[in-house]
C-alpha cells in the first residue's frame, strides 16, 4: 500500500442530535473534510448512529437488545444514505461494511477483510464500518465502535487513529483539554469522565482504554472533538484535542492480530517474578500465575493480569485453565510460548 492508512470513529453523540436524528449539519462537514485528505491516506471510516436513526421508528422503544437490532436495520441504511449523498457532492463513493466480531477472531475471515478493503481503495472508495448489530450475539460483540475502530486499525497497520467525540478532548479536573498524553498508564485512565452519552455505549474510559492499545501497537491516536472548526484536519496535525503519542512498536503482523483481534475467552493473574519474565521474552509458566479469573480452552486466547489487575498480555493457551488451577506453582509446566504472547 503506497498511502498510509487513517481510521477514523465517529459515536453517536457526535453525529446526531440530542433527540437522536442525525446531525446532516456534522455529515456534510465530515465529507467536506474528508474529501481534502482523501488523496492522502487510504481512509476507513467506523460510525456509529444506525440505532440512535431507527430507534424513533420503533413502537415504545425502551432499547432492549431485540428493539437495539431492529432499530440497527432500520438505522443502517438511512445513516449510509446521508453518507453517500454528502459524500457524493465530492465525487468520493461509499462502501457499507457490517463486522462482527468472530470476523477478527479468524485470522483467515480477517485477511479477506483487509483484501476487501484493500480492493475498495483501489477504486479510491470509502468503506464505512459498523458492526452488524442485527445478527451479533451479545457474546460475540464488539464492546463498542471503539473497539471495531481499534481492532481494524491495528490490524491494518494504520499510521493513524482518530476517536471523534461530542466534547472538545480529554479534559482535566478544571474542564481544560490535555493537549498532550505521552503514555496512557493508570494516571492518564483515571482521568477519564466515567460517564457516557444517552446515545452511545462508549465513554472517555473506552476511547482511552482501546488509545492504550493502539498507541502500543505504534499507532498515533487523536481524541477530538467533531463540532470543532476543522476538527478532523486539524487532529491530523495535532493542532486540536488530546493527541496520545505511538510508542516504539516492532512486533510482526500476526502477533498485532493476536493482540487486537482475538476472541479473547478467560483470563488469569499473574505474580511481578513472571510479568518480569514476559518483559524479557520468555514464556509464561505455571509457577508465576496466582489464579485463574476466567475459564479458557486449550488453544484459546486468555488475558494475562499483573498483580494490580491491569491487563499487561494476551496469549494463546497450550493448555486449558482447568488443568492450570490444578497445577498452580508446578515447575517447567509452559502455559503459553512466547511467540504466543503479546505485551500491551
């Protein structure tokens, strides 16, 4: 790919009205810019708003999950709609793109993904994202457009990730906007406004929690917000919202896969004697885990825990959580390799 590749999200709350109608005002504005960077980068768009458009068109909707998909199927089509015609003035073309989780989950489904996207570029089109609520089990889905906007860039190797919101940035405890996050630790997570809009299911939490990942993986990611002048723009040069700084990444594409798009299934706990062995590449054996949060399989995909309960690593099982329960602090008995362990 000669261009590099620019994800960007936008929620609910920030395309569309209080009421939950679509804000055309903030859609034209978004293919407006979109369109002055277009030649730039190979552009994906995630965007949120389909449930926050159908719902008005469901009798008594109190949003229980069956009312969430219908208003999906019914939302989807005029939110693309708006899109196309805004995108159209522009002379740019849209493409529609339902996810569900288990597309990321599968390597081989995920590799087609990218093959598609890659062919829409080629005809200098736009997909759009959304995951496809009308047919997602509530196991399988995707936290929220957060995490799908996350998950398609680091596995295509995105140079950039921008996270639109309805508020100006990441904002200290005077309402100021941090300007600047180098590293997204337990200080930088605990500024986040725990709160999250009537329209969306993010918050601050989610965005800064999958910038975390991101900005691990050598992605810049740039929280901003949309109703500021040139928002988009100026975010790509830094010049508004939070910017959360890449970090030095060299991992090869399949273990970025691992990290991003992986059904992840259990999780367990570790001691600070095996987290410091992970740092230094090594396998993780049973004798550093502490305990077992969450069940898993052999062959699944587990989170891995520090003593704090921050999550520092995913990594594939060579055996089963029950079988580690039953040999905690067993010597030489490898849980999962190294070349199946991703740091975050």
């Amino acid at each position: 790919m000669t261009k590099p590749i620019l994800v960007i999200k936008f929620g609910s709350a920030s395309i569309t009205h209080k009421n939950g109608d679509l804000d055309e005002t903030v859609l034209a504005d978004i293919a407006r810019q979109i369109a002055t960077i277009h030649n730039d980068y190979h552009i994906v768009m995630v965007s949120s708003g389909a449930v926050a458009a159908g719902k008005k068109y469901i009798n008594n909707y109190s949003a229980t999950i069956s009312e969430r998909k219908a208003a999906a199927a019914i939302g989807n089509p005029i939110l693309l709609n708006k899109y196309a015609r805004y995108f159209a003035e522009h002379g740019i073309f849209i493409a529609q793109s339902l996810c569900e989780r288990q597309h990321f989950s599968n390597r081989n489904q995920f590799l087609q993904l990218k093959k598609t996207y890659e062919e829409l570029w080629s005809s200098n089109i736009i997909p759009i994202a959304n995951e496809n609520d009308v047919v997602s089990s509530l196991e399988l889905k995707f936290s929220d457009n957060d995490e799908l906007a996350t998950l398609i860039a680091v596995g295509f190797g995105a140079s950039v990730l921008l996270f639109s919101t309805s508020v100006p940035g990441v904002l200290d405890a005077n309402g100021k906007v941090i300007a600047n996050i180098p590293i997204i630790d337990k200080q930088a997570l605990a500024l986040a406004n725990k709160e999250k809009s009537a329209l969306g299911l993010g918050g601050m939490i989610s965005k800064l929690t999958f910038a975390r990942l991101a900005t691990r993986m050598g992605i810049k990611v740039v929280i901003f917000g949309i109703r500021t002048e040139d928002g988009i723009l100026n975010a790509i040069k830094e010049q508004t919202g939070t910017v959360c700084h890449p970090q030095k990444c060299s991992i090869p594409a399949r273990k970025k896969w691992l990290a991003s798009g992986s059904l992840v299934t259990g999780s367990l706990r570790i001691d600070a004697g095996a987290y410091k062995a992970l740092q230094n590449g090594h396998s993780l054996l049973a004798v550093g885990v502490t305990s077992v949060i969450d069940k898993f399989e052999q062959g699944e995909v587990f989170e891995i825990l520090d003593e704090e309960n921050l999550i520092i690593a995913v990594g594939r099982s060579k055996i089963s959580s029950e079988e580690i329960a039953g040999n905690l602090k067993t010597q030489k008995l490898t849980i999962a390799n190294a070349d199946d362990i991703v740091l975050l």
